[in-house]
C-alpha cells in the first residue's frame, strides 16, 4: 500500500480533529485514522465516522502507523472476498511488508504472516489443501456431535447449577467450543482448563502468548503423531489419510487454524447470542414466544455482533478501484464483517429483524469462506437451547452497562456475563435435558376445588385409572414449558 493513503478528491489535506495540543489523538500521516491507541477504544463508533467521511472504503493505520484499507461496505467486502484474481490472502505481496515498515516483531503479525495452509495460498495448492479439508469436515457425524454438545452442555451446567449464579463466558461460552473441538479432532483427553486457558492466552496475544501457543501445538503435534500410527474415525485421521497426502506440518498447521478460529469464533458466538436473550426484552419474548429459534436467533446475533469484527487480510494483486478508491497493487485490506453486517445500503433501519436472512458477512465466502461454519452454529444452537432448557429463569446479575467487552482490531470478547437463577439439581450428562419444575409459591398454587354443602368427602381416594396421554408436540421455548407444566401437561 502506498505511504499516503489515497482521499477521496475535494477532501481537505487536514482533517477535523480534537482540540490542538493533543497529539495523541491527531490523525496519522496522510489524514488516515489509526486503529490502535488513543482516539481508537470505540471501533464501532470510529467505522461509522469513517463511513460517513469516506465511504465503503476507508484509508486506516495499523500499529506502526502500516497503511491499510478497511472495507466497510456489505458489496465491498463480498467483492473482496469473491474476486480471488483481484486479491489474494498471500501477504507476500504486501507493499509494506516487501520495504520493511512491517517488522518482524510487529504486533499483528501472526495474524498477518503467510503460512502454508489453505486459506493463504491460491490455484493447485488451494486446492489440494482446501479439498483435503472440506473432504474431512464432511466425514463428520453431525447428530453425534449435537450429542456430544448437548452432553458437555450438561455437564458445564451441572458444575455451577446447584449454586444460583454463573458467569456464562468463563463458565461456559470459553468451554463449550473447546470440548467439543477436542472431540472432533480426536483429542477428548486433552480437554481441560488448562487447554482452555492457554487457547483464550495465545489468542489475546498476552506476554505469556507464545507459551500458551506452544502448550496447544504440543497437543496437536502428539495428536498429528498418533494419528499418522494408528488412523482412527476422527476429523485428524482423515485429514491424515487423504489422499491430497499431507505432511505432517501441513497436518498440524491445518489443525491449529480449525482449532484456534472455531474456537474464537464459536466462543464469541456463544456469548453474543446469551447475551441479546438476556439483555434485549424483545428478541428473548420472540424466542421464548415461539416466534423464533434458537437457530434464527443465533443467526441475527451474527448479523447483530459477529464474531470477528476484521479479518486480515487481503492484498491487491493489481491495481484497481473498490468503493470509489483507488487501490495499488500490493496495498493491504482488512476484510470487516462487523461494520459490513450494518452498511445502511443493506439495513437502513438496524432494529428491523434479520429473520431467515443468511447473508451476513460473519464466515466470509468466495474460496476462503469458513468450511467448519456448521459445526459452529450448531455448538451455539444445540448450547444456547440447552442452557435455556436447564435454567429458564436465568436473568443477567448486573445492570447491563456494567457489561465489558476486550476489544481489538480483530474481534470484541465480552469479558463476563454474570447471571443468577434458582438453585437447580444435578443431571444426567447423558440424557436430553429436560425443564427443571420448581415448587411455586402457596400463594400462587390454584386453588383446591371445595365441597359443597351436600358433598361428602371419601374415606378413601381410589387409585386413578391409568391414562394414556395422547402425544404433545415439543416445547418451542421455556415460556410454553411453563405453561405446560402449568396445566400438568
């Protein structure tokens, strides 16, 4: 990318900014605004001033002050993704990198850094990696899965249900995904905190990063290494005995990007989605009314909040135009589902709902979109429905401005989600779970019907002849299993 972004024509050289004398907040070279420190904690809020003064595409600085284009527009971002002779995933080619203004210790290079895997290279290669891995993704048993998810659901909410409180990003939206990822790639034994923990560490980037990254590369090559001895029905043996004949490196890098991305993403998802049926009155009475599914609901969460806000990046193989910008060959472009997702062009009115509209930017598309998109709508469908089922009278536990969020370029991480319900008991990990009946209240139990004054009570009652109900439909929501229960249905 050239040093001096380009501006759209008639924009002045300098731009309305903060007071004079605060330099920190001042606009870096070329006008462009920077999305690290000062004047960049709200990025949401910055995407829509930078919408308003560019447009659907806008010149930013990463650390370093690295020029970089953030698409922002839905079209723009489908056109990026959708055009592989335009742009590629190959870094190499970026102008910043190839003069040295991207330096090796930067902070987003492991982000940006190409690697041999599928979603960095183009033509044969892509082909024989990506193959390889969709050919694995659809050996995958997605009714033992949901069985696997709805089990682990079980038994996270067991660990904290018989106490009345949680917090429903520790306690569960970090676990879910990594329990059920273990199980998928062949790997159930190496599920623990410890896992858990070194994942969310590698992925905030943290001083301890590189340790945590290696602690989970540990676990993948013992995994890699087994597998390549003895093959078993699992996600690693196929993408080990496939016939594309993957090394051992590519086996393990491929493992590491499933793992790390679905669980980022998976994790985000799942607290996102908690957090709307807790916080937004009306999109939990849609739910809990039958007027929505879970899998509706999870599906306007990823329009609402996806779970990576950028992803980066795509590079510009040609000189070309995008969104009215002039875009060298070898500038840089962060991919950015977030702003994308509430382009006013596709959603004028952003409290309308998304029902039944699948195309939001949340798993990407063209020949990189995320093959494993599935297996993560349903840890959050089979998750959300689950932990509803278990504790329908759970409600958040502080104000809602309370809530916290750790954001960065990449993706917005709800820090905690603090809820309270009635105690619940213990259940069976491995059965479907079933609406906990509390004991109401006296005063609001029906009333007994009473005799009348002719009426003569019974010695004794006979026992009631056995009835054979006729069959019920499914509860839609914890609202209907109430009213169920209720009437002794």
């Amino acid at each position: 990318m050239t040093s001096e972004p380009q501006l759209p024509p008639g924009t002045p050289d300098t731009l309305p900014g903060p007071p004079p004398g605060c330099p920190a907040h001042r606009p870096g070279p070329g006008g462009a605004h920077r999305l690290y420190g000062p004047g960049a904690e709200d990025l949401d809020d910055l995407y829509e001033r930078l919408r308003e003064q560019y447009g659907p595409v806008a010149p930013v600085l990463l650390h370093d002050d690295v020029p970089m284009w953030v698409v922002l527009g839905h079209a723009e971002n489908l056109q990026v993704v959708r055009s592989p002779s335009q742009y590629t995933r190959d870094s190499r080619i970026w102008a910043p990198l190839l003069d040295g203004r991207v330096k090796p210790d930067h902070p987003l290079m492991p982000h940006i850094a190409w690697q041999p895997i599928c979603s960095h290279v183009e033509g044969d290669e892509h082909l024989r990696l990506r193959h390889a891995v969709t050919s694995a993704m659809g050996t995958i048993d997605h009714r033992s899965v949901r069985r696997h998810i709805g089990g682990h659901t079980q038994r996270l909410v067991n660990g904290f249900c018989e106490r009345g409180r949680a917090d429903l990003v520790a306690q569960f939206a970090e676990h879910l995904p990594m329990a059920v990822l273990c199980d998928i790639l062949g790997m159930p034994e190496e599920y623990n905190d410890r896992m858990v923990q070194a994942a969310r560490d590698a992925l905030k980037g943290t001083e301890t990063a590189n340790q945590s990254h290696a602690y989970v590369m540990d676990a993948l090559n013992r995994l890699t290494k087994r597998r390549r001895a003895r093959p078993e029905d699992d996600f690693t043996s196929h993408l080990v005995t496939h016939g594309a004949g993957l090394g051992d490196d590519e086996v393990r890098e491929h493992l590491r990007l499933v793992l790390f991305a679905s669980y980022e993403a998976t994790a985000n998802l799942l607290a996102n989605a908690l957090r709307m049926v807790l916080t937004e009155p009306g999109f939990r009475a849609r739910l809990s009314g039958g007027q929505m599914t879970v899998p509706e609901a999870i599906e306007q969460s990823l329009w609402d909040e996806p779970p990576f806000s950028t992803v980066f990046g795509y590079f510009a193989k040609q000189d070309t135009e995008l969104g009215g910008q002039r875009i060298s060959k070898g500038d840089g472009l962060l991919f950015a589902p977030a702003p994308g997702n509430i382009d006013p062009r596709v959603r004028p009115d952003l409290s309308a709902s998304m029902q039944g509209n699948r195309s939001h930017l949340a798993f990407g598309g063209g020949p990189h979109e995320c093959p494993g998109q599935d297996i993560g709508r349903a840890i959050a469908d089979v998750g959300v429905d689950a932990l509803l089922t278990r504790l329908p009278d759970v409600q958040l536990d502080c104000a809602e401005h309370d809530l916290r969020w750790r954001s960065s370029i990449a993706s917005r991480h709800l820090v905690a989600l603090p809820v309270r319900f009635e105690p619940k008991p213990q259940a069976d990990a491995d059965l479907p779970p079933r609406a906990y009946r509390p004991s109401l209240p006296a005063d609001l139990m029906p009333p007994a019907p009473r005799p009348g004054p002719s009426a003569a009570l019974p010695a004794a009652v006979p026992p009631a002849r056995p009835v054979t109900p006729a069959p019920v439909p499914p509860p839609k929501g914890p609202w209907q299993r109430l009213l169920r229960w209720w009437r002794g249905e």
